[in-house]
C-alpha cells in the first residue's frame, strides 16, 4: 500500500504535534519543578528564624534516643513502643489526602502528650519504622509554616529528656 501525500502529511502532523507536546509537558515539569525549589527555599528561610528552624532541636533525630542514652547514667524515661507507634499512627491518621484538610489539632495534641525531646525522637523514628517516611520531612510536606511554628513551639519547651 503506497501511502498518498496527503496521508504523509498528516502522519507528519501527528508526530510533530506529539513532539511538541511532550517538549511542552517536559518544559512545563521543569518550570515546576523550579517553582517548587524556589518555594522550599524561601520555606527555609523563613523556618530558620522559627526557634531556631526546624533542626533547632535535636527532637526529631531518630538516633537522639541512642545519644541520650548512652550519655545520661540515670535511669531515662522512655516511652513503650506500642505507645509511640499509637502516636505514630494518630499523625498519619491526621494527614488525610490533599484534597481534604488534614486534621492538625490532632497533631498538635500528640506532640502536647509527649513529656520530653527523647519522646519526640521515639516518634520520629516510629513514625519512619511504621510508614517509611522521615517525620519532620512529612511535616514540612504537609503543613504550613504557621503550623510547624506551633509544632516547634510545643517540642522547643520540653526538657530534652526525662529521669528516674
């Protein structure tokens, strides 16, 4: 079958179509994409005036729990992990999918129970074990600056941890 100029035209039209579309969509992700570091940029520079920026506290280092004791004699208060899986849990129970609003009393609430930056440690790190996410990077995903204001606020009044 000998395809007539007219039908080499229009395949021609096609694929040159697909190819700007794609370039288009390709263009489009990147310009995004530099939105989007741009935004995470200015983010940072605002959280760093936060008490201090989010890595103010050591709180949510998963291996803070390890440091404390491994430094402190005394006996450390610490919770159960069946606990701080429950809180785990609560938060990502919280975090609806973005097209509901995510339920940050909630949150608030679990970093209200905790008693210490040792607590926090062990719900970041329960948070990681359970769901694979690093806790402080789903906050920063998912909330707004004010909210995290008011997260950092509550961990930046807790004792760094507790004793017998």
């Amino acid at each position: 079958m000998r395809l007539t100029n007219t039908h080499k035209v229009g395949i021609a039209s096609v694929l040159g179509v697909l190819v700007l579309s794609v370039g288009y969509v390709r263009i489009r992700a990147k310009q995004k994409d530099k939105r989007y570091t741009v935004l995470l940029e200015a983010i940072s520079r605002v959280l760093g005036d936060i008490e201090g920026g989010l890595d103010s506290t050591k709180a949510f280092d998963l291996q803070y729990k390890a440091r404390v004791l491994q430094h402190v004699s005394q006996t450390v208060i610490t919770l159960k992990k069946q606990t701080a899986n429950q809180f785990a849990k609560q938060i990502y129970d919280a975090l609806t999918p973005w097209y509901l609003n995510d339920d940050e009393e909630k949150i608030y609430g679990v970093f209200r129970a905790l008693k210490d930056k040792l607590q926090v440690s062990q719900l970041a790190h329960s948070y990681q074990q359970e769901y694979g996410n690093n806790l402080i990077d789903v906050l920063k995903d998912r909330l707004s600056t004010s909210e995290i204001k008011i997260i950092m606020g509550i961990v930046a009044k807790l004792p760094p941890y507790r004793t017998l």
